[in-house]
C-alpha cells in the first residue's frame, strides 16, 4: 500500500472513530486498514490512535498528524486539480483569516458573495486580531493591514487606511479641541488594545517645510480590548481615541464622530491579500483573491494613502 493511500486510511478512521467503519466506508477488509494504520505508526515511530475494545481515539501525535495528513490530501488534490485546468471551476474548501472588524464590514460581505457565483466553494473563516501563522494553522488566504515583513509569502496591495484621532462632537463641546498632539495630555483618553498597548503614540507634523515624527507619551484612562467597545463609548462622548479610519468611517460620514489632528496623522497603513502559494497556485485561491481585491479596490473608505 502507498503512503498517500495509507494516509487517506489514517484521516478516514480518524474523522469515523473507528476501523471497521472506515473499512466500510473505504470498501476495504479491516485487516488491510489495520496494516495501513500499522504500516504508518511503524514509519513515524509513534503511536497514532488509542484503540480499546469500546473506541478509537487519537494520540497527541495522532492529533497534529491528522491537521498534517489533511493539508497534504488537500494539497495533493488541488495539485491535480491545477495539472487538468479545474481552475476555470473552483472548489474545496477556503479557509481565510482577518482582523475581526475588518472581518465583519468587509470579507463577510464579500466571502458570502464569493460563495454565492462559486457553489463548489465551501469556507471557514478566522477572524482574530493578531497575526496569524498561515502554514501552522492550515489557512489559505489572509488580509494583513500595516507593513509586511519579508517572508515566503504572496502579498497584493489592496489599499490603505489611516490611522485617525476622533471623538463625538458633544465630548469637544464639553472638553475642547485638542490643536497639537501634546494637548491629548489634558483629555480623556480610550485605548484600544487590539491596536497595541504601547505607551505612546506616534504622530507627524505634515504642515512642516520638513516633517518630523512626534511621539507623545499617552495616559489613557480607559483600556479596552475590543474596537468595538472602544467605538461605542466614544460615540456616547466619553473621551477621545485612535483606530484605524475604515473602523470609524461610517460615523465620520454620519458626524457622529469627528476626526481631530489629521495635520498631524501618520502615513497611511497599506492593505495586503496575501497566500502562501505561489506560481501554483490554486483555483480556489486565485478566484477569490482576484474577487477580494477587485471589491477591495473599490471601496473608497479602504484607499486613504
């Protein structure tokens, strides 16, 4: 027996609980499952399964080697896929990440319509505000805001946002209008610690003949892990706070919120697509890339350089 076959028998027991089923299911004889099982365990040198008279469960190496065993059938099948040109017809499953605001106001609305024009597409979606390992958790395609470091991986500009400074005008008609980033040490202020905990933040004076980096050291009363609380307490005119200028846009244009110290903002954020394959790159990946930038690229709240 092949190791891939062997491998396609490892998953099958795994994903059924059980030899004779997957025997079944694979219209194998249990003895010949049993050798493949036997045939890989012998090769890693580790057990793979747990096996009593009642159940079959997984080792720990059993566990990573099934995350693994999947990647590669997968991998294998879009490869054969890809040699016969089924790229004109993607399938399988898409498995994509983002930050989680940027999730819910753009790649739900877009991976639904994705779905909707390719019926062999099934997907799961990550949203998390961190930076996700694409090869360790088994994802395909991620949005990164902010600068790339240099790796292996493909990346498309989509665009850019700004990182801005707002509050809702009933706070300003209380508190005032900061005019320079040193006023912020006489106001209210929300931090949002999805964006970072650093104890300063950093600004630029774009009106100088020479502009300079000004980082003011910040005193925030309030922390808060989630943008979307920080959001909404500043919407109720609580104080001032800083995110990413898609993340308010909708109360900027509403006036619900107003931007302060935009003469003093920072260069705009860059927006990437990125996956990690490369001139192989599969059906799947490559439609919904291409679908995920041109709806990118149109949304003037996601291009602010």
């Amino acid at each position: 027996m092949d190791r891939f076959h062997a491998i396609q028998v490892f998953v099958k027991v795994a994903e059924i609980g059980g030899f004779a089923a997957a025997a079944r299911d694979m219209a194998m004889s249990p003895p010949a499952v049993t050798r493949a099982i036997a045939m890989l365990e012998d090769r890693l040198g580790t057990r793979l399964f747990v096996r009593t008279t009642r159940s079959v469960r997984l080792t720990e190496s059993g566990e990573r080697f099934l995350q693994d065993s999947r990647r590669i059938l997968l991998d294998l099948a879009e490869a054969e896929d890809a040699a016969v040109g089924s790229h004109t017809a993607p399938r399988g499953d898409l498995r994509i990440t983002a930050p989680v605001l940027f999730g819910r106001m753009f790649v739900t609305p877009i991976l639904g319509d994705f779905l909707d024009q390719y019926p062999l597409v099934t997907s799961r979606a990550l949203f998390v505000d961190r930076v996700v390992n694409l090869m360790d958790e088994g994802l395909d395609v991620a949005i990164r805001i902010g600068d790339l470091p240099d790796s292996s991986l493909t990346a498309v500009r989509a665009g850019a946002v700004r990182r801005v400074l707002f509050a809702a005008p009933d706070y300003l008609e209380k508190y005032g209008t900061p005019q320079h980033p040193n006023d912020l040490s006489d106001h209210r202020l929300i931090q949002s610690l999805a964006m970072g905990a650093s104890p300063e933040w950093e600004f630029r004076n774009n009106d100088a003949v020479d502009p300079s980096p000004i980082s003011v050291r910040i005193d925030p009363r309030l922390r808060m892990n989630t943008n979307d609380a920080v959001i909404e307490l500043a919407l109720r005119g609580w104080g001032i706070s800083r995110l990413l200028s898609y993340q308010v846009a909708p109360y900027l244009a509403d006036g619900r919120l107003r931007v302060l110290l935009d003469s003093f903002e920072t260069p705009a954020a860059p927006i990437h697509v990125v996956h990690q394959e490369g001139r192989m790159v599969s059906g799947k990946i490559r439609a919904f890339v291409d679908f995920m930038l041109a709806r990118l690229r149109a949304d003037p709240d996601l291009n602010d350089s």
